[in-house]
C-alpha cells in the first residue's frame, strides 16, 4: 500500500509538472512542436488521471486506460461547451482546464503523503 501511494504522489507531481508547463507555454504565447506536445500529452493524460484515482484500481494499466479515455470524455465535453456557448477560446479553456485539475492533483499529493513518524 505504501508503494501504491508513493506512486500515486509521484504520478502527481509529474501531472503537476505537465500542468504547470502547458499553462506557462500558452500564457506566454509561445509556439513551438514542444508546446503541441505537452498540451497533447496534458489533456490525454491528466484530467483523467486526477478523476480515475479516486477509485482504487488494482491495476496501473487499467487505471492509465480509464485516465486517457476520461481525459477524452472530458476535453470532448469542454469543446462542446465551446461550441454550445459561440466562446471558441480553446486556449482559456485549456488554461481552466489545467487549474481544475491541478487542484485536483495537489489533492492527490497531500492525501497520498506518508504520515509522520511519532517525535523521538
């Protein structure tokens, strides 16, 4: 159990790291192969995964399955907001998109920390 939440905190920290990145690169406007990719990689990977770990999976492969197909669900949803509400600004949305989920991974970090041994 130890391990699975060790790995959950790193997991997090690195979805953490991706959402950090990507919000950085569209903020600043920069436009770069790079910054396709790390927006590709966030909105198949990370929403998902902040969902789907609340559920306890056994598996890892199922749980990175689940987590790309509800980061898909979810960016297909979002578009559709976009285009249901005539506001196509997918680079806001991306932004948001990155915030909820970050919140939601900071969660992860902080439930997921071993806890503190007794004072000496």
């Amino acid at each position: 159990m130890t391990e699975q939440l060790r790995n959950r905190r790193i997991t997090a920290y690195c979805l953490l790291a991706v959402c950090f990145s990507t919000v950085v690169l569209i903020l600043t406007g920069v436009t770069t192969p790079l910054r396709t990719l790390l927006v590709l990689v966030f909105v198949c990977t990370a929403p998902g995964w902040s969902l789907i770990s609340y559920v306890n999976v056994r598996h890892v492969s199922v749980t990175w399955i689940s987590a790309v197909g509800l980061s898909l669900a979810v960016s297909i949803l979002v578009a559709q907001m976009l285009v249901l509400t005539h506001a196509w600004h997918p680079e806001g949305a991306v932004v948001l998109l990155a915030f909820a989920t970050a919140g939601l991974l900071v969660h992860h970090v902080l439930r997921s920390k071993p806890p503190r041994e007794a004072a000496r």
